[in-house]
C-alpha cells in the first residue's frame, strides 16, 4: 500500500528500492556506505536485498543416502569426477555412515549427479536430460559460493576455527581425523559451516517444485560479502525461491564474491559455458545481477561469453539497470534483455518461454525502452528463511528485510525509478512474524535490517516487541530516519539490543537543498536526546564531497555530532551513481570525480582535490576512532593530520582495476 509523509518538510509517495537490494538509510544507496551491510541481490533485482521463500533443496540427502549405481555410471553416481582423489566420494560415504545414526541406506530415492572439474577442465558432466534429477555440481574456483545443502548433510558436522584476512579471504582450520570433516570435503565443502573454502567453488542446482522441465536458467550474482556473512545473498535468495516455485524451469544458481582477491573471469565463464553444454540456446537464459561494485567483472564475463561462441539468451538486471535510462544497449552491447525492477516474478515470466514478447518491466534491446518497471506482489512471495534456501545452521548472522522502497527522493541515491516515483511495500505480516519466530529457534545472534526506513514502517513496534517476546538476546541493526523517532519506538528499542542507524549526511540546509536531504535539525536532535537518555547504542552517517560543501561545513557536522556525543560516526566519500540526479545536473557544481565504476567526487566549485584529501582524513579519523571519538574537534584535526584517506577502503576488489 502507498503512504505518503511529510517528514522531509513535503509529502511524497514512498518508493521502493529495485531489483538488487534495499538501501541502508543513511548512506549512498549501494555506495556510499559498505557494500558489505547490503544482501547479495540476484540476476535481477530481487528483494533490495531481500527474503525469499524457497523449496529445500534435496540433493545432499539424495547423494548420502541413495548407493544405487545407474548402469551408465559405473563409478556410483551420475557424471564423473575429474580430478579428485579416487576415493573422495566413497570416502565421503563411508564417513557419513559412521556418523551417529547415519547408517541407513534409503535406495528409493533418486540418484544425484556430481561432477568436478578445474578452471582450465570444463568436461566431464553427462550432458543431456535437464529432468534427469537434481545435481550438485562442485566447481573448484576461486571467489565463488553455493547455495548450502539441506540439514541432512551439515548436521552433526565439526565447525573448526577460522580467521578473515585482507580483500575477505577465509582460512578453516580442520581436524582432518574427524569424520564429519572429511565427509564435508569429499562433497566439496570446507570442514567449517556454513562457508567453502575460499579455494572451492561451488553450486548446487535448484530445480523446479515438479512437473517436466522446459527450459534453464542459470542465475548469476557478483556480490560484496564478509566473512560473517551468508553464503547465498538475500537478494539472490530471493529471486532464487521464487523461480523454483515455477513449474518447468531448471534453476541454477552461480554467487562470486568480488571482493575476493583472486577472481578468476576465464573460470567464471567456463563455469557458465558448462552448465549450458548439450543443450540448444533456445532452452536457457543467463541472468546477470549488475552493481556498482561488480561492473568491472561482470563486463569482462559477458565478454568472454560472447567471445567463447555463446549463443543464449544474456539477461541483466539490478541497480545498474533499474536506475539507467535509456542507451543501455550501448553500455551492455552483447545482452538481450534489460529488467528494470523487481525480479522475482518478472523473470520468471521471462524464462518461461524463448519468445521475445512484450512484458512489463523488460527492455528487448533493440527495442523502444519505455523505462518500465517491473512490480511485484511482496506479500505472495515466497521466503528464502521459511523454504531452507538460506540455511540458518551455524549461522549466527543475517540480513533481512520487512519492507522495499524510500519514501525520500536523495539526489544521490541510486535507489529511485528513473523519472517516476515507486511506493514503499512491505511484507506480510504473517510472513515477517513467522521469520522472526524462525530466527529465534535457529539461534540467529545478529541482525542487519535492511528496509531503507525501519522507524517509518507501520509495523516496525510490532516486530520489535515480536522480538522481546522471545526473549531474543541477539543484536538488532536498523535504519532510521531521526525525525520520525517516537516514545512508542524508543521505548519497544529500549528492550532490546539495538543500534540505530541515522542517515544525516549533513547539518547545513543548502547542502541538504541541492541533495534533497532536507533534515529538520531539532527534530534530529531531540531524537538523539531520547537515545541518549534510554542508552541505546547509535550511529550517525555524514556524506563529504557533497555540492557546495567546504572543509570548514564538512567539519562542522562532524562537529555537531561529536557535541551529542555520537558513538559512531560515519564519513563516506560522494559517488556519482549512474542514473540519480546528482549526475545528471553534475555541471550545476562542476564535480569531478575519479571514473570508473565506482566514481568518488573529488572536486567541485567550492573544493578541490587538496581540501577533498582533508575532508578524506578527517573520515580516517573517526574509523579509527569509533565507539572513543575524541571530545571535540581539535582531537580529531590532531589524529587526522597524520593519516591519508584509503581510498581502496570504498572499492571493492572487482572494480579497483576500472577505478
């Protein structure tokens, strides 16, 4: 349902945030802020990051359990393993039933294929009959994820130590005695739950609830993550749920982290190659998840793709696609179609049949493009939580969403329909509640939320006292809009552990006019007081480098949040992000910014690079400093003057290379 507020001085009509992932208030949309806090999105926009309902996969119990032999595969499962060591699977069986009552063999079900094979080694599967069965397919490359098995395969299973080094490589450390252990491994998963190896790369496929199988669609995803993180981004898990719930579609799913040091596009595309062999271009798509930080990446695969002889149907959606007007074929010269929007349904329809054929919210290149946007009806969505496609075992942390969409239009933020307003949504309430009574069971011990606006949704006291009603002990991160804080609110926070998240960006009103931020400062401050006196842990968000901003306005906001004494403060560079208006009307203040993918703003009518640097180490300054900011800010001038802005702090592995 549409609501409209005047909290930002003038009423509008909320809008919700498309096809990848719900922006953080407070930040740039997709940018600004970490692109670690965002879920991962899908080959479209899937919930702004969001929850999906999704048909658990059956292929771990299947492999396990099921010994039969088919007469084509005298090995013992469907396919070869190319590769590995000779005894990996029937090692891994042989564990599995020494495992505490893991010792029954169910010969009726149904066989799994496996299929192993190295970055330069792309043969070895069964080509063939897409309704032949489920198969996991193991792909040892780097920077790529999977879509976790069901419980049958993790229960019981040793969760070893392991530590995050730079560009958010992992390390697992494993008791190589323990069963359990080596029977992770023999299936191509690391010891540790619920993560592979940075080494391995691996997907398992996501079929269809039933019926025969038409076509494929292979789902790809570049996204950001940390270590803490879920291997199956909420965004993709999203779209993923709902295409398995259409009859006929073979769903497979590829997630790589781009900031992962070591990516790997000839693996990649070798990758996307395979899972397309024997079968005739007209029965599959590719569908692309395109962002900011993995343009670079996501160029160069679709380059080579084309390059290697491809022949398929290329499909991209996402921010960088919902947010783009018109000219797309231009960027994105070898792709088919473009969807703008929310993904789950409309890509669904899309892959329903290889006919080019009118549909809202996808652009046929080649084509008019009437920058329709593709809707969804959030509440018949299915959940990725509730369905097992994010599986909660050993996952203490989680991104979640209980509504889509911005009521505000920011100047920066990607997060907006070209040249029209779309209205908040959220989801069902008994959807939200079933998740929140689901996250209490599994012993979920943080949470991100992802809604744009927490505060401002109807329901949000609701889901807050759902939460202490379950004696939820866990950590709560929320979005919110300072000026539409209220007793009812603090009072259901106070109860919980929290952190509020408020987007300020700046104090000063012409900065705030020409970014339509406009924020009613003692309204903030007033909320800041009612935080402060409940002692509920908070943050606030700054933006430098914006229009008319000195270093001398960019220090006085840092200042008037070190006088309320802001435990943390946030200082992210300005993007110009494809297709909001701030690039758009750039001439207005004469922005310059670095290029690339990601471009920082590094000069303007009322600064230059010099003072840019000094806004940049102010910002280092409070990283270092968060949770004990200095007490005014002649500290931090101290504390910043020997520092230098990291500039690869806001670039994300995948796209330093066109920054």
């Amino acid at each position: 349902m549409g609501v409209t507020t005047a909290v930002d001085g003038e009423a509008v009509e909320e809008e919700p945030c498309s096809l990848g992932r719900p922006k953080r208030d407070g930040g740039q949309a997709s940018a600004s802020r970490d692109p670690g806090r965002e879920p991962g999105g899908a080959a479209l926009q899937g919930a702004g990051g969001r929850v999906a309902e999704e048909r658990q996969p059956q292929v771990g119990r299947n492999l396990l359990r099921d010994r039969r032999r088919p007469e084509h595969d005298p090995v013992g499962v469907e396919g070869r393993a190319v590769g590995a060591e000779q005894d990996g699977l029937e090692g891994g069986l042989r564990a599995w039933e020494r495992l505490p009552g893991r010792s029954r063999v169910e010969p009726e079900r149904e066989p799994v294929g496996v299929d192993t094979l190295g970055a330069d080694h792309v043969e070895g599967l069964v080509p063939g009959e897409l309704d032949r069965g489920p198969r996991v397919l193991l792909l040892p490359l780097r920077g790529f994820s999977c879509v976790e098995p069901p419980q049958e395969i993790i229960e019981g299973t040793h969760r070893c130590s392991w530590s995050s080094t730079s560009g958010g490589r992992r390390a697992a450390a494993a008791d190589a005695d323990n069963a359990s252990v080596r029977l992770r491994r023999s299936v191509g998963l690391s010891a540790r739950c619920p993560h592979p190896e940075p080494s391995a790369v691996s997907f398992v496929d996501c079929p269809s609830r039933g019926g025969p199988v038409n076509r494929r669609i292979i789902l790809v995803d570049f996204y950001w993550t940390r270590d803490k993180d879920p291997r199956v981004p909420l965004g993709h898990a999203s779209i993923l749920t709902a295409l398995r719930e259409r009859d006929g579609l073979d769903v497979r799913s590829i997630v790589v982290a781009v900031n992962e040091p070591h990516l790997d596009a000839v693996g990649i595309t070798a990758a996307i190659l395979k899972e397309t062999d024997g079968i005739h271009p007209a029965e599959f798509d590719v569908a692309f998840g395109a962002y900011v930080w993995g343009e670079a990446l996501l160029q160069d695969v679709l380059r080579r793709l084309r390059g290697a002889g491809f022949r398929g149907r290329l499909i991209l959606g996402g921010p960088q696609i919902s947010y783009s007007g018109r000219g797309l074929e231009r960027i994105y010269p070898t792709v088919d179609a473009f969807v703008r929007g929310y993904g789950e349904e409309v890509l669904a329809t899309l892959a329903d049949t290889p006919r080019q054929q009118p549909i809202p919210g996808v652009h046929w290149a080649g084509t008019p493009d009437v920058l329709a946007q593709a809707a969804v009806n959030l509440e018949a969505l299915p959940s990725p939580w509730l369905t097992g496609t994010i599986p909660l075992t050993d996952q203490p942390f989680i991104r979640w969403e209980t509504q889509r969409g911005c009521p505000f239009r920011c100047a920066f933020c990607q997060h907006r329909e070209p040249g029209a307003r779309l209205r908040r949504r959220a989801l069902g309430l008994p959807r939200i509640e079933a998740e929140i009574d689901l996250f209490c069971r599994s012993g979920v011990r943080e949470i991100a939320v992802l809604d744009p606006i927490f505060n401002m949704a109807p329901h949000a006291v609701g889901v807050l006292q759902r939460f202490a009603e379950h004696g939820f002990a866990g950590r709560l991160s929320l979005q919110c809009r300072a000026e539409a804080v209220d007793d009812a609110f603090l009072d259901a926070a106070s109860a919980l552990d929290v952190c509020l998240e408020f987007g300020l960006q700046t104090i000063h009103a012409e900065e705030g006019r020409v970014i339509k931020r406009r924020n009613q400062i003692d309204r903030v401050d007033a909320a800041l007081a009612g935080v402060r006196e409940r002692g509920i842990s908070h943050e606030v968000s700054l933006i430098f480098g914006l229009p008319l901003q000195t270093v001398e306005s960019f220090e006085a906001s840092v200042a008037w949040c070190l006088e309320r004494e802001v435990p943390v403060i946030k200082a992210f560079p300005l993007l110009l992000l494809r297709g909001t208006a701030l690039e758009r009307d750039r001439h207005n203040w004469s922005l310059g910014d670095s290029g690339g993918a990601m471009p920082m703003v590094f000069r303007s009518s009322t600064f230059d690079v010099d003072d840019w640097r000094e806004m940049g180490r102010l910002s280092e300054a409070l990283r270092l400093t968060e949770g004990r900011h200095p007490k005014d800010l002649r500290e931090l001038r101290e504390l910043a003057d020997a520092l230098e802005p990291d500039l690869l702090r806001w670039i994300p592995a995948g796209t330093k290379e066109a920054a």
